[in-house]
C-alpha cells in the first residue's frame, strides 16, 4: 500500500503517528462505491471520508479525528476492533494496529471444524516418502500426512475419526503411539510445554479448550502435570529417540517448515540419523497396515 504522505524524521519514535499515517493511508486506498456508501458531494481526497469510517465503525467522528491526527486517546480493543473492520483490514493489518495502539494483538483462532489439506500440500506429503511427513496444526491436530507417517505411528488415520487426528489425543489414547514415543515423565513435559504456550496465544478459541478438556479426560497424569508444570517452550528442530516394538529403539530428527500464515500449519518431516533409523524407515514401505 502506497503512504500518502512523507514520513517525518522522527516518526518512528512515535507509535502514535504511526498508527495515524497507517489509519489514513488505509482510509484513502478504499473505494466507497464497493463498500455501499453512496457517492453523494465532491469528496476533496480519495476513498472514505473519516466521518464514514466513524459510522461504519460505530464510533465517534470527534474520537476518531483525533486518532488520526496522532493524538494519545486510547483506543479500547472493541473499538480498534471496530476500526479494523471498517478499514477492511487484513489479519497482518489488524495486529499491526493492534500493537501500533498498545493493545494485546487479537489472533486468529484456528478453525473449529476440519479443514481438509490442499493439494499441493498432498504432493509434497507423497514427494517425501519414504521419509515420514505430516501436516500439523498449532493445536498439533493431524491435518495431513503420508503412508510412511501412519506406519511410523502404528495408526491408519483414514480410519480415525477427524476429531482425534491429534497427535497429543493419539499419544495418551493409542498404545502403540505411546509406546513409541516413551514414558509420561520425559513425553508429556515437553507436549504440556508446547500447549501452554499455545494456550495463551489462543485463549477463547474453543478447539483449543475442548481439547485440553479431552485431554484431563483421556489421561489423568496429563492433567496432574498440567496443573504442576508451567514451562512453556516453541515447537524447535530436535533428535528423539523412538521405540520399535521389534528392532528396539533407533533416533530420528524431527524437522519442521512453517507455512506462511503467522498461525498457520508446519509440514513435520521425520528423518533417520544412523545405519538403524534409515534400515527401519526403509522397512516401513513394506509395512502393511492393520
């Protein structure tokens, strides 16, 4: 988006006027006639006028007069909420006024209902095997995946009911799974560490509670450690050992490429690091599913 004016030397130092150059900015990139307001007068500047973003906002044209201008007048979140909507704002618009005002940014909540993967996310899941891949969502929902991945994981999750592809519910409710990945005392830690962190991003967000919920339900140990632990970590590139009921433990590294929303997907790549991984992730392709 093209800014309207010069930015002053010093503008930078100021949230304030940012926030002002980027309201009006935004303000004068819209055109009325798609917004349904009528084109009545001569309008002396492009896009809305600011009593129009006042109305469709349901805010104060005085107010917002003075939020532009770069005055302190802190705004409320339901009002720069408000704002946001009427400027037709972008989520990344959005948080940037957000911030730009001192206000805790809002995030998008990951969708309640399943959300089937692309196809070219498909392509790359199969380009991969034989090396085990995933598509997870923050909530570490199991949004996609390849043969290679439910073989490693001892589930074919075709045959899973879409709410319980979650890596975490399959943990403290599938044997095999768990028996994989290790004992409570080393696994669940880390998993508690990564959903609090998530938690705080995406309070409100009711995929998010029914899971935890779910979570307390499935496994008592996991809601005792929940409510003893208050680490918080980052999903990270990290070497892990598994546990083959057959061939005995072997390592992997688990990496993961973020996609391009903020909170958006990570495409998990499990790769062997020794003779014994590569031997057992080859044997996989041979495996048959039960």
């Amino acid at each position: 988006m093209k800014v309207s004016q010069e930015m002053p030397a010093n503008l930078l130092d100021d949230s304030n006027k940012i926030l002002a150059l980027f309201l009006r900015t935004r303000r004068e990139s819209l055109d009325p006639a798609r917004l349904g307001l009528p084109r009545s007068g001569r309008r002396r500047t492009p896009g809305l006028r600011r009593e129009e973003v006042a109305m469709l906002a349901n805010i104060g044209v005085t107010w917002y007069t003075w939020l532009e201008q770069g005055r302190k007048v802190n705004p409320s979140t339901a009002s720069m909420a408000a704002i946001a909507d009427a400027l037709q704002c972008t989520p990344a618009e959005t948080r940037y006024l957000f911030i730009l005002a001192g206000l805790q940014p809002s995030e998008m909540p990951i969708a309640s209902k399943y959300e089937e993967v692309s196809a070219a996310s498909r392509r790359i899941l199969d380009t991969l095997m034989p090396l085990p891949a995933s598509i997870v969502m923050p909530n570490f929902d199991i949004q996609g995946y390849n043969a290679n991945y439910c073989r490693l994981m001892g589930v074919d999750l075709d045959n899973v009911p879409h709410d319980d592809r979650n890596s975490i519910y399959q943990y403290l409710t599938n044997d095999h799974w768990h028996n994989l990945l290790g004992d409570d005392d080393i696994v669940l830690p880390i998993f508690i560490a990564y959903f609090h962190a998530g938690m705080t991003e995406h309070r409100g967000d009711p995929r998010w509670e029914n899971l935890l919920e779910r979570f307390f339900e499935a496994s008592p140990v996991f809601k005792h450690f929940w409510e003893q632990r208050h680490e918080v970590r980052y999903i990270e590139n990290h070497t892990m050992t598994y546990y083959h009921h057959e061939l005995g433990p072997f390592k992997i590294q688990k990496v993961n490429w973020f996609s391009a929303p903020r909170d958006g997907s990570r495409l998990l790549v499990y790769v062997p690091v020794d003779e014994k991984g590569e031997r057992i992730i080859a044997m996989l392709e041979h495996k048959e599913m039960n």
